[in-house]
C-alpha cells in the first residue's frame, strides 16, 4: 500500500473538519487539490474513506480506522520534531498555544513579553471556546493549552497560573447599580445575554446558578465577549463575564460590576497539557514563564486578578 504524508495530512484536515472547504482553507489549498489527493488516498488505500448523507460528509468505518493510525503517526513525528528541537536548545523551535477566547484579551500582551525573552522561538496562537480546546487536548494537536477548568475526561496535566472571577455587569444609570448586596434571586427578575453553549464562562455560570437554585432569563445568547459588552451598553440586558474582559470599560465608565450576593464567582486559569506529553524546550521554557512570573502585575490585569 502506497500513499504519501501529504495525503494523510489532507485527510485528516477533512476528517477534523468534516468539510472539504474548510480544509481547503486551513491547507491553503483550492477544494478540487484536496478533492484529488483524499480520492488518490483512497485509490491506494481501496475502501472509501468519506460517505455523503444529504448535504454532510461523514467517515466509513475505514475513515474512522485511517483517522485513528494517522493522529498516532502524526504524533510521533510532533514527538521527533521535540527530540530534534531539544538537541538545539532554545536558539530556535516553534510553539503551537490555543488559549480560550476569554485570555486572548491579556495573551497579546502575555506573548509579547515571552517573545521579548526568547525571540528566535516561532509562536501559533489559536483563539478558541472551551469546546474545541478540549477536541485540541484530545487530539494532542497543540505544545500548551490556556483555559478555564477542563472538563475530567481527558487525562490531563493541569495547573492553576491566575484567578479569573466572573462579575455582573450593567450600563450605567441601571435601576440595580446604586445597590448593594442585592440578593441572588432578584438576578432572576433581568434579563441576560449568555454566552453560547460550551463557552468556559457559561459553563461555569450554569454550574454556580445549579449549586444556587436560581434559574435566568436569557434574552439571546452570543458567541463573542465584545457583542455581549456592546449589547449589554445598548441596554439589552446583563451578563455574567470574566472580570479580564471589561478593564477598559470600567476605566471608562461604559459598564459598571453590579455588588450581587455570591459575587465574583472564583475561577482560575489553567495551563493544560496531555500528562506524559514530551514539551519541547521551547513550550517548557513559556510553562515556566506562565506559571514563574507574577502575571497579575506583569500584565496589568486590575484588581481582582491576584496570584493563583
């Protein structure tokens, strides 16, 4: 059986994606380029790999089979590139991080300062919710992974670096921001907009309102914290949002952190990677760098931000 890495890595993109478009894009390819090359894979191979049902691709059984040896052969190469880059030392390599959508508000600045220290090394940042970071860990495709509390299912190395409290926000002039103290359940009389379903954030809100018994109105749910902070200004409703998102609105004056009983919710961020995954010098040198340094004051992150 003859066929090539660069089909391999084809098909794993369609597989990962389920859409030969979105591999197209992420390959930097046109679609009949991969159209061609998982057809050869398959001509080598002899079964089909991928079936159409309505307007959806799905894996065959020799899909599911091909995706599973290819993730391990891929792996060992990742594996032999870190073994290759440690011989170097740290005078190069490359560092492939995803952090969740809520760190990307400080993770420029937390990666211009790595990139200060060590400028030969390569950085690839993706920018992601809770969901797709943990389908990232599962497929051991990314060095170091920034997020909320993973979910348990996954056998995991994961270490707290800095709080991430979530707070009430409002506009200003709202009926509820000269209170204080307000009770939890008076929370259940508003409005809120929610982030949309395996977000970090609403995950975290979903389990606390649980423990509590108090059950929100949601008036639209939104995929991203800027939307959710311009809708929030509009006077459409409140949200529950990490305290990281809003240092520039609160300097400003375009929201305010309602005093709500039970407030901040305490979270913390997390450094996450497969146990027993060999970092290269490169991704160890930034685990250092995370969980040594004194984030909080390094990067300017207010007040509710304190050392984990």
């Amino acid at each position: 059986m003859k066929f090539t890495l660069r089909q391999l890595k084809v098909f794993s993109s369609v597989a990962r994606w389920s859409s030969f478009t979105r591999a197209a894009e992420e390959l930097f390819l046109s679609q009949p380029a991969v159209s061609i090359q998982v057809k050869q894979l398959e001509e080598h191979i002899g079964l089909p790999l991928f079936e159409q049902i309505g307007k959806k691709i799905h894996l065959t059984q020799a899909g599911k089979e091909v995706q599973h040896y290819s993730h391990a052969a891929f792996q060992q190469f990742r594996e032999m590139e870190e073994v290759l880059e440690a011989m170097k030392g740290l005078s190069g390599g490359r560092l492939d991080i995803a952090v969740a959508s809520t760190i990307n508000y400080f993770a420029p600045r937390l990666l211009a300062v790595f990139s200060r220290r060590y400028p030969d090394i390569d950085l690839t940042l993706e920018v992601t919710n809770h969901e797709t970071l943990m389908q990232r860990l599962e497929a051991n495709e990314k060095d170091i992974v920034l997020m909320g509390q993973p979910l348990q299912k996954l056998d995991l190395e994961v270490v707290p670096f800095m709080e991430n409290p979530l707070v009430v926000i409002a506009p200003p002039g709202h009926p509820l921001a000269e209170e204080r103290r307000i009770p939890l359940e008076r929370l259940a009389e508003e409005t809120f907009l929610m982030r949309e379903s395996g977000s970090g954030t609403r995950l975290a809100t979903e389990r606390f309102l649980q423990e509590k018994n108090i059950r929100l109105r949601t008036g639209m749910e939104i995929s991203r914290n800027a939307a959710i902070k311009q809708a929030v200004r509009d006077g459409m409703g409140l949200a529950i949002v990490s305290v990281h998102t809003i240092e520039l609105e609160m300097e400003t004056g375009r929201l305010l952190v309602l005093d709500v009983e039970g407030f901040p919710i305490p979270r913390k961020w997390f450094i996450v990677h497969r146990r027993g995954k060999r970092l290269s010098p490169a991704a160890r040198a930034f685990r250092d760098f995370v969980l040594d340094e004194n984030l909080p004051e390094l990067l300017g992150t207010g007040p509710y931000s304190v050392k984990a």
